[in-house]
C-alpha cells in the first residue's frame, strides 16, 4: 500500500510514469477508500498504462479484462466447463450405477443423482474468467477492465455487483466474497456515456493531453536516447497537431512512437521533408494528414523565423535589444 | 468541515450537477483522506469523488474556486486594502498590528468578540463567523441582484454591526484621552475607521459573490434550453458550433439504442437439428450445443437534403445531422439538391464537418442557386440511384416541400417507398404553414410513412425517440 500522495508519485516515476498530483491522488484516494477507479480521456493518453503501472509499483498481479461488444458474463465471469462435466459422467458411469443400486423406480433414481449433483456443479467444473479470478485470488490484484465503453449497457449494470460489495453471485453456487480487495481501474473512451449507476460507485478520473513541460518530461523518461532538440520541436509540433480539429488527435503514445522512430532514423533536428515522410506515425486519416501538413509547414515556416531573429540578436551584443526596445 | 462540504455539494447541486447522498459521503472521506494541507490534493479528491463527467470539470473548478476561497480572499484583500491606504509595508503593518493587540489588551476589555478579532486580523475566525451568520440569514437564497441589499442588511444585523461601531467609536474617544504621540492617535483613528469600512465591504461581497455563485447555473440553463427549442432558421454562428455538439451525441444516441437491440439478437435459439447432427460423431451425446444464427442487419439510410435559399440554416444542421450518422454507420448514402440531385456520400467521408458542409452548400456538386424543384430532383434520383434502395433501406426526405409549382413528380416518391422499407419526411416548417402556397407537403405525405415537423433541436429527439421505439 501507499503511505501517502507523494509516496505514489514516486513509486509511479519509479515505474516511469510521470503522475500529476491530480491523478495519484486519485489513485492514492483509491488504495484507502476501496474504491474502482474510472477512467476517462482521449485515447493515447495513458489510461491503460496507468493499471499496468499501479500492478508493478505495488507488485501485485494484473488481472486484465478486455471489453467488446457482445461481452457476456460467460466471457467475463465464468462458465461452466461442460465438456469436462461430460467426459467426468462417462468416465464414472459405474460409480453412477452403484449410486443407483436398489433405486425402486424412476423417481428414486432421480432423487439419489439429485443428491449428488453438487459434485457437477462445483469450482472443480468452473472455468473462472477475469473478474472472478481477481475476487478469488489468494494475493491482492489490480484489476484492469479496458474499454468498459465499448461493452454493453446491460453489462455495464452487471459489473455493479462487482464494484460496489467486491462480490459475485453464481446461481447454483452462491456468492463469492473478495478474498482479499483488489484495486480496480476502468477506462473509457467516452464512445458513450457510462450509467449514473456505474458512475457513483467510481472515483472519476479525467486525463487530458499533458502540458508541453510534461511532454518533454514524459519523452525523457521514457525515450532517453532522444536528442533534446529533437525531443523539444516533436512536442512542439505535435501539441500544435493537438489545436487542429483531427479525427483522431495524437496522443503521448504516438508522440512517443514518433520520437522513437526519428531517434531510430538518426534525427537531430526536424525538417520539412522528413516530417512529411514520417507524419503517418503520428496522423492515422488521410484527410488529417493533409490538414496537418499545411499546419506544419506554418509552423515550420514561424520556427524558422524565431530562429532568425534570435541569431540577429545574438550577434551585436546588448545594444540591439535596445535598439528593438526603442 | 462537513457541513463545509455538503454545502459544497448543495451548491454543485443547484449549479445542475448531479451529487448523490453516497457520492458526498466519498468527498468527506476523501477529505478525510487527503487532508486539507495540499490544496491541490484535497482539490482533486473532491474532484474525483463529486464529478463523473467531464463536461462538469470547469464549472467544478469555478465554483470550488469561489467557494473554497471565495470569502477568505475577501477577507484577505479587505486587509490589504486597509495596509494600502495606511501605506505601510507588511513589516511596518505587521508590528502596528502588534501595537494594536497590546492596546486592545488594555484598554478593550469591553469590545466583543467580533470587534476584536476584525481589529487584529484574524480572518480565520471573522470567516467562521461571517458563515454562521449568513446561515442564519440565509443568504444562500439569494437569487436577483436587487436582494443584495436587503441580504447586506439582515448580515449586517446579524453580525451586530451597530454594536461594533459603537464599540469601536468608544474605543476612539478613550484613545483621545490615552497618552500616545499624535501621529499615532492619527494612525490608529484612521485604522480604526478603516476597518468599519472594510466590514462594511467585505459583507457587500461576500453577498454579491453568493449571488453569483447561483447565477451561474441559471444563465447555462437559460442558454441550454433556449438553444433546444430555438428554430433553426434563427441560429448564430456560435450557436450552430454548440449544436454540432448536440447533433454528435442524438446520432451516438441512436447507435447505442440499435447496438443493444442487434446484440439480442445476435444469438437466435437453441437449434435442435443441427446440434443432434453434429453430435452424431460423440454416439448422440451433445458435446457441442448449436444456435440458429441470425443476420445481422445493419442500418440502411440513404437521406435526401434540401439544400435551397429557403431552409439554408436548417439544411446546415441536417447535414450536421448526417455527417455525424455517416460518421457512425458505414451503410449511410447522402444525397443533396434543389432543382438537380448530386451524391455526397464520399465527400462526407473524406473531408472533415466544416469543409463537407461547406462545399455542399457551396454548389460544388449541384446548382444551388436554382429555384427549388422537388419533382424534378426526385425524378432525377429515381433515374440515377434507384438502385442505392433496396427493402432494408430507409429513406429520409429533408425539406419544406415548397415546389415553386413545378410539377410535383409525386408518383416518384411513390416509387421509392415500394422498394424502401420506410420513407421518412422531416419538414423544417411550421406545420402551420404546411400546405399553403406552393408547399406540396400533402401531396408527398401520401407516399410516406411518417412526416414530422422538425425545426429544432427537441422536435429532432422526439423524432429520433420514435424511429428507435419502432
């Protein structure tokens, strides 16, 4: 567990995740209360990697359930492995038939297997999926549930169960009580709004794009071999993507892909050419691409002339900064 | 603290966020959590516990801004203000503070409570007792601009302000006879009057800023709601950007709803034929259980948008309308005319909402000048696109009907409908109007299974609400 907001902060960084004081007092806040987290944002902001990042950071196991249209319990929860329960029949059919020695009738019969039939319905045949592995587990898990936005309306309501008494119901067994609390994180990607229901139950955490000082800081972290320059004009150009109305506006992840790839490509320094040839990594649609080359070549174009102008200055000494005063 | 923060919650509450009971039981345990040293921290678990939706995060912080430093920095910046007109440095202000606490010690035994704590600074306490008061008085009910007044007043009384002044005008009668040097007696006869006056002040403001603090939700409410049932035809330029918004979430709205219903029945039932068949292999025992599968069926609209002079800010926000659709659905075909028909479809697709709109609009793809002529344009897609409509297609019409008596052509519409499993009509007029001159609204009626007035945004949800209850 965290001692106290500045403990996750650090623990995260050890994690190299750069935690704003907002997002690891929720997670702080989320450890003591016992309470889900929800997670909103646009994509490619770090939603998923902030699940992967408290597991590690607290050592505890990653339980990880992906939504999609159509998730059912039998995918999420458990089934029953009917095949086994099958194939146990068969094997035991002799002991089934001593069971049913000296049965009188078919009733008989049916009541003595009826009195059994809890060996077929038990853990043994279940087949547990991720959420009731993470309430079952012996040690504390994270469990992450991805793209809750993408699943269901019904079974958004199903989770409640879940996220409120950490608890689950299986009809022919009965509950299951958390054995130990796990931390859960949500994320979405606001396709559609979650339930009040599910809402109230969450701490909510929304996670913008960062600020520039918190790019570069994230790319050093995470992209070292990056050149400083280099790192400074991608974030410069990629937050100015970001005022442009994309399709799909580029996150710290492809900030980072891009950064990566230039750092591959042996880039110092960007250039008109070589931004067009490797915009794609961080433009997904053809209709952005085209937008975001005329912004580029407009930044490109201003950059050129702040340089200018600093090397004007620079050259005569103090008393040109005088004479641009006067 | 608590009564603090259910406050807190109340306020957010009548600014039209939801906080339920459970929710404000969080934020206290988030406070409790997170303590109140770091505001940033305690700021952000109130943050996480209260607000659940994105859209709600700048009021939140507006509002926790006002609340949770509102009257403290008023109190504040009335004590500057008095250092001000001193003109004394912190430090100088700071020791006269001193000198002022020494002689209160002595000479003002009689003063109140308030008296004392306004005359030493301590604004701690003076908060604490401007809030009891004003909850006394309720100022919290405060809701026109012409209250602030009477709300001054009642705090005032509350607060027993006569009685500091007269306590305070005491004090400055047994200065006079006091043995200080006259600059002193000046200084401290001015700190004296000047500090009735920032009380004076600062319950001014304090009652100002709860007005405004209700005021806030009101205006958004007004402004929401306005925009709701406000015709088309009389939309801003900046209206029209809020109503992309709207228009963005109906159409979601619209998927979600076909989503859930196609997720049911997406798995058909338990079909005995075929699981007995395949188990034949396991000597008759039903190792694999088989499902009748059904079809999915996916949407198919194809729209017809009137794009003429006479319903120009309408056909704006019905392309709106269909961009966001096309956005959501593959199967959805765009077509917009007035005299001629021309497809959108790919346009739509590739460029982004203010361009598609644009060159729509802008008779790049169809003559928009022409004078609008239904018949004509119907003819013209029944002999180029019919085939785009077959039984799973909906079609939904756009438009005022009004023919400028050309030939209505309604025999095509006619055509359309039998191939098409619904024939939708949203009329942008007032359904007042229809019928008269040259709309031909009647006639086209007969070819459709629903004609609905839709001039604005309300009249669009309804619309919406009974194609999805259908």
């Amino acid at each position: 567990m965290f001692s106290s907001i500045e403990n996750v902060m650090e623990q995260f960084a050890g994690q190299k995740y750069i935690a704003s004081r907002r997002i690891a007092t929720v997670i702080y806040l989320a450890s003591m209360l016992k309470k889900p987290v929800l997670v909103e944002g646009p994509a490619g902001v770090g939603k998923t990697e902030i699940a992967k990042v408290l597991a590690q950071s607290l050592g505890h196991e990653l339980i990880r359930l992906q939504c999609y249209e159509g998730l059912d319990e039998g995918k999420a929860l458990y089934e029953w492995e009917y095949a086994k329960q099958l194939l146990y029949t068969q094997i035991l059919k002799d002991k089934v038939s001593e069971v049913l020695v000296g049965a009188k009738g078919l009733a008989q019969a049916v009541d003595r297997i009826a009195q059994e039939d809890e060996v077929f319905f038990s853990e043994r045949f279940m087949l547990p999926r991720p959420l009731l592995k993470a309430i079952t587990s012996e040690k504390p898990v994270v469990l992450l549930i991805d793209e809750i936005d993408k699943a269901d309306a019904e079974f958004e309501a199903f989770l409640l169960e879940l996220l409120s008494d950490y608890q689950v119901t299986v009809p022919e067994i009965g509950t299951f009580k958390a054995r130990q609390i796990p931390l859960v994180v949500l994320t979405s990607n606001n396709a559609r709004e979650m339930s009040d229901a599910l809402k109230r139950r969450c701490l909510h955490l929304y996670i913008d794009f960062p600020e520039r000082d918190q790019e570069l800081a994230i790319i050093k972290l995470k992209a070292p071999e990056a050149a400083d320059k280099l790192a400074s004009e991608v974030v410069g150009v990629v937050q100015s993507l970001r005022k442009l109305d994309l399709k799909k506006t580029p996150g710290i992840s492809e900030t980072l892909d891009w950064v990566k790839a230039l750092t591959l490509l042996n880039v110092q320094s960007l250039d008109q050419d070589l931004v067009s040839e490797t915009l794609d990594t961080i433009v997904k649609y053809e209709g952005d691409v085209r937008k975001a080359q005329e912004e580029l070549k407009e930044y490109v174009r201003r950059a050129k002339t702040r340089r200018g102008s600093d090397a004007g200055s620079a050259g005569p000494g103090p008393a040109s900064d005088k004479d641009l005063l006067n | 603290m608590e009564d603090k923060l259910v406050e807190f919650a109340n306020l957010l509450r009548q600014n039209g966020v939801r906080v339920s009971l459970a929710e404000t039981l969080d934020a206290i345990g988030a406070a409790g959590t997170t303590g109140l040293e770091n505001r940033d921290s305690f700021r952000a678990g109130l943050r996480a516990t209260m607000i659940k939706r994105a859209s709600e995060l700048p009021l939140f912080e507006e509002l926790f801004d006002i609340y949770f430093s509102g009257l403290g920095e008023i109190i504040k910046q009335a004590g500057q203000a008095v250092q001000d007109a001193l003109s004394m440095s912190d430090q100088e202000f700071q020791k006269f503070l001193d000198e002022v606490e020494e002689l209160l010690k002595k000479e003002g035994q009689k003063l109140s409570e308030m008296a004392k704590e306004l005359l030493q600074n301590r604004s701690g306490q003076m908060e604490q007792r401007m809030r009891d008061a004003a909850r006394a008085v309720r100022v919290s009910g405060i809701e026109r601009t012409i209250e602030e007044n009477y709300f001054a007043r009642a705090l005032a009384r509350e607060l027993w302000l006569d009685k500091i002044e007269q306590e305070i005008r005491e004090l400055r009668e047994q200065i006079q006879k006091l043995d200080f040097s006259d600059a002193m007696k000046a200084k401290l006869e001015q700190y004296l009057e000047r500090r009735l006056k920032a009380l004076d002040d600062i319950i001014r403001r304090y009652v100002r800023m709860e007005r405004e603090k209700r005021d806030m939700r009101a205006r958004e409410e007004r402004k929401l709601s306005q925009l709701g049932d406000k015709s088309f035809y009389y939309l801003s330029d900046e209206e029209l950007d809020k109503m992309k918004e709207a228009v963005t979430r109906l159409a979601q709205r619209l998927k979600n709803v076909l989503a859930v219903r196609r997720k049911h029945a997406k798995k058909g039932r338990f079909d005995i034929k075929r699981t007995l068949r395949q188990n034949l292999a396991y000597g008759g025992v039903p190792f694999k259980l088989r499902f009748e599968r059904r079809k999915r069926e996916k949407p198919q609209v194809v729209i017809l948008c009137d794009v003429s002079d006479s319903v120009r800010n309408a056909s704006r926000f019905m392309l709106q309308f269909v961009y966001s659709l096309q956005d959501l659905y593959s199967r959805v075909r765009s077509f917009v005319f007035v005299a001629d028909i021309g497809e959108v479809t790919e346009h739509f697709r590739n460029n982004d909402i203010r361009e598609a709109l644009d060159t729509a609009l802008k008779g790049d793809i169809i003559n928009v000048n022409a004078h609008s002529d239904f018949g004509r344009a119907f003819r013209g897609f029944v002999s180029d696109h019919i085939g785009a409509i077959n039984k799973r297609t909906t079609v939904i019409v756009l438009g005022d009907a009004r023919n400028n008596y050309n030939l209505p052509h309604d025999w095509c519409l006619r055509e359309i409908r039998q191939r098409a499993r619904k024939v939708i009509w949203l009329n942008p007029e007032s359904r007042n109007t229809w019928d008269f001159g040259d709309s031909e609204i009647g006639r086209y009626a007969v070819h459709c299974d629903m004609v609905e007035e839709c001039r604005n945004l309300n009249q669009l949800y309804r619309v919406v609400d009974q194609l999805v209850v259908r």
